[in-house]
C-alpha cells in the first residue's frame, strides 16, 4: 500500500516538470473521489463484465500438471479478456475517470501494442480520440497491433528516439502530455510513473488476483502456494499479486526479461541487474551504464523491453515479500510451444516469461501444491516473430 505522498518504502513519488504538477494532482483528487462512488464502480464493474467479458476463467491445466508431475496449475485466462490481454481492466478505469473529468482525448504509451489496443478500444467505446505512441522497432514487431489501433480509429505515432521500443513511447507520451493537459489525459498503461499511476493502474489491475482468490477458494478450498507472472512494469504481476501480499503463505514470483542472458548486455531485467535511479517520473530500480545513464534494454518481448520496474515491485523486493527471477528468450519461446502444444493455449511471448519458470518450479513441489500463472495475454501477435526466431519467414 502507498503512502500519501505516493511512496512505497524509498520507492515511487512525483520527479516530473513543473508543467505536469497541475496534471497529476487533478487526477489524484479526482481518483480519490471516485474511486469511493459508487455510480463510478457500478459503471465500470458494469464495462467489466458486460464488455471487457470478466470475471476471466481460471483453468485447471491438467495436462500440463500431469506431465510436469508436481503442483496442480491453474492459469488465470486474462487472454480471454476482449482485446485479448489484461490491459483492458486498466483502460477502462482510466477512460471512464478521464471521462468523469472532462477530457475528451487519450494519449498511451505502448510496446507489444495491447495497451494500445485497449486504449484505442475504450476511446472508440466512450467516443474520445486516441494518439498512441509506440516504438518504430515495436510497430515492425507489432504490425498487426498497428493496424488494429487504427483500425480502431487511433492515431499511431512511430518514435523514432533512442532504441525506438518501449521506454522512448513513455518518454514521448510524457512530452505531448504537457502541451495538451487540458483535454488530454495520458492513460499510463503499466505500475510505474509519477504518483498516483503506480497506485491506481494497481487498484484497477487487482482485480485479477481478487478473482483469483475466490476462484481457487470455492475450486479447492485453498490459497495457491505460488502465484507466478510476467514483469516489465509490472501491471499484470502487481494486479496478480495484491490480494495475496498480506497471505505470507503465499510465494509471489516475478518473471523478468533476461533477454540473451543476464550476464549479457541484451537484458532487460532490472531486479536481476539494474540499481536505484529516477526516470520516468519515479524512483525505483533500473537498468543503467556506468554514468547513470538509463542503459539500452532487449527481449524477445516487447512488451517487457523496459528498463525499469514499478515501485511498488521495487519495495516488495526490497522487503522479501515477492521473488523476482530472470528467464531467457530461449526459455520463454520453448515456454510459449510448450503451453500451445500440451493445452491448446497460445499465450503472450510476455506470459511465456510466466510458463518457462513454473515448468522449472512445478517438478519440485508436491501435488497437493497449487500454482497459478497469469497468462496475461493471447499470442496471435506474437506468431510471425517466434516463426522468425525459429528461423522461418512468415507474414503477418
């Protein structure tokens, strides 16, 4: 849990332009407000289960359980969500508030391009324009995202800065929001950023584990032992894991990006080895040079080529109460034909991340042991790049 001054231990506050102070003040009053009426809940617990198509299954993979020969798995289903990621659960809380507040215009950022398809959902939804920064090297990798973005009515705008990928989106997201604040609200898409963002993508993404909960309880009577899930940010992990921190019984395990390996420079885990810094608006852990300065990052996945993490994540490493651990593109590709071949499930190269570590876990631990992984995203996006990385050409 935050403090008020949007702190989680050293973790979190507010390292942004003067510009944007107003900005981010006028959402955290109005996130205040409405997140206690009840008209607002009603409203987007109504876009959630009517629309967004919640609660999502959780789904007892007895194959995959049977053949690891360990812990019972269970996958939390956020690939069925429409727009096929758990991004949609943050979107639509943010646009409805956005909404609430007057603005008539979203701008996100995105990497592997489900934010930004959610975001480019909810403003066709709630009538609003859309402008979605994205990486010029994520929308090759993405193509197909693009076209649905504007397919949907947005407006892509390639940056061409830095790496191209996901950290320079955010950067440039940030620049265009404080020349349009006054009708502009920037759906943040991850637990990262200025106060209160770490706070509130959290609250709208804990759904999930809320789910989760009582899914397993009125299952099997029981908590999961391990709850497993992908980082870059962070969202799908933090919202997998927030109802679970006070249940010490309960491992929490974040999968980060190792890229080529983590003792190579093409990583993007920054638990494993990045160090405190400020970016982004926050303070928290990143991938950094020798100068300080934020280092480029690789993965397979676009989604988690970030070179940082939410604070909130920062914190629960600092205290001991979440693990975080590294899987390669290797791990996580092999992960991704595994999960498809043994289920008939084809999840997010992201969530993959997710699958290659409980595939290393699960053997371990007894049967009467429960896992769960959120997949939380589908993998359709993800074909033609793991196609190349297999060496066959294929088109979108």
């Amino acid at each position: 849990m935050s403090n008020p001054n949007g702190r989680f231990g050293i973790h979190g506050g507010q390292y942004i332009p003067e510009i944007l102070m107003h900005a981010v003040t006028e959402l955290e009053e109005a996130y205040n407000h409405y997140r206690q009426d009840p008209s607002f809940n009603r409203e987007l617990t109504t876009l959630l289960n009517e629309y967004a198509g919640r609660p999502s299954r959780l789904y007892y993979a007895e194959k995959m359980t049977r053949d690891l020969g360990g812990a019972r798995i269970y996958l939390k289903r956020e690939d069925l969500n429409h727009t096929g990621s758990h991004k949609i659960n943050n979107v639509l809380g943010q646009a409805l508030l956005a909404k609430k507040m007057g603005k008539t215009r979203l701008i996100a950022e995105t990497g592997a391009g489900q934010h930004g398809v959610a975001t480019a959902t909810a403003a066709a939804l709630l009538g609003m324009k859309c402008v979605v920064y994205m990486g010029q090297e994520d929308t090759i990798r993405q193509a197909l995202n693009v076209y649905r973005m504007r397919l949907l009515g947005a407006e892509v705008v390639p940056v061409k800065t830095g790496t191209a990928t996901l950290k320079d989106a955010v950067s440039e997201a940030m620049r265009a929001w404080t020349s349009r604040i006054e009708d502009t609200h920037y759906c943040l898409g991850s637990v990262m950023g200025p106060h209160p963002f770490p706070t509130l993508v959290r609250d709208f993404q804990a759904v999930i584990s809320r789910e989760v909960k009582s899914q397993l309880m009125e299952r099997e009577g029981l908590l999961p032992d391990a709850v497993l899930a992908c980082v870059g940010g962070g969202s799908n992990a933090m919202g997998s894991f927030y109802h679970f921190i006070e249940e010490k019984s309960v491992r929490l395990i974040g999968c980060e990006a190792a890229g080529r390996g983590i003792d190579t420079f093409e990583t993007a885990a920054t638990i494993a080895t990045g160090r405190p810094g400020i970016f982004h608006g926050m303070k928290s852990y990143f991938c950094q040079d020798q100068y300080g300065q934020i280092a480029p990052v690789y993965s397979i996945s676009a989604g988690l080529d970030y070179p940082g993490i939410g604070p909130e994540h920062a914190y629960l490493h600092d205290t001991g109460r979440a693990e975080y651990v590294s899987v390669t593109d290797e791990e996580a590709v092999a992960a991704f034909e595994y999960l498809s071949q043994t289920e008939g499930i084809i999840p997010a190269i992201e969530s993959a991340h997710a699958v290659a570590h409980a595939m290393q876990l699960a053997p371990g631990m007894r049967k009467d042991q429960i896992i769960v992984i959120t997949i939380s995203g589908r993998g359709d996006k993800d074909c033609a790049a793991i196609a190349r990385y297999r060496g066959e050409d294929i088109h979108e």
